[in-house]
C-alpha cells in the first residue's frame, strides 16, 4: 500500500501533531521543486478540505512551471506513474492529484509513526 484510505486519513486527522507532521512533510516536498508554502502552513493546523485547497494551489503552480518540475514533483512525492497517467484523463486533474498527494504524505508521516 502507498496510499491511506480515505478512512485511514480521517481516523489519522482526529491528531493535531498528525496532521501538522503531514503538512511540514507536504512543504519540504513542493519546496525541493520551488513552490513554498506560507510559514502558516506548517503552524495551523488545517482540516481535509483546506489542506486539499492548498495543495492544488501549489500544484498549479508546479504545472504552470512546466512538465519537468511536475514528474519530478510527482517523483520526490512518490506518485506512481501509473496513477498520474490515468488521472491525466481527468477534467479535475489537480483536483483529483492533490487527493493522491495528502494520502501518500500522509501515509509516508504514518510510517515514519510506526517506527
């Protein structure tokens, strides 16, 4: 599994230190590919729907940088390539990507609870 179920995210979002771990890991990945988010982003923590917002802020930008800067970002955030080529089909594609984007961050800050 790469991702955690929209459950699993729920269940982890009722912890402010989870969901804040999450959005610091969601920083330090967009920043490596130039997109910064603002210094609140990593200090307040937001619910789903904000943090979903904010992603596909950023990733917006990241695409409007150009087709590199997205696989690479996809390539640090660890979105299988089979998952962005069938989201490529999507009207809502950012939207959709951000979704894909929480989940694998989030499950990378879940294993790193794990040990």
């Amino acid at each position: 599994m790469l991702f955690l179920s929209k459950n699993d995210l729920d269940s982890a979002f009722q912890s402010n230190d989870f969901v804040l771990k999450t959005q610091l890991q969601i920083m330090k990945d967009f920043n490596q590919s130039g997109v910064n988010f603002t210094a609140q982003f990593s200090l307040k923590k937001l619910n789903y729907d904000q943090i979903i917002q904010e992603i596909e802020s950023k990733l917006i930008e990241v695409m409007k940088l150009g087709e590199t800067q997205l696989l690479q970002l996809l390539y640090q955030i660890d979105i299988p390539q089979s998952d962005f080529t069938t989201l490529l089909k999507s009207p809502n594609i950012s939207g959709e990507l951000s979704i894909l984007i929480l989940q694998r961050e989030a499950y990378k800050v879940h294993l790193r609870g794990l040990f």
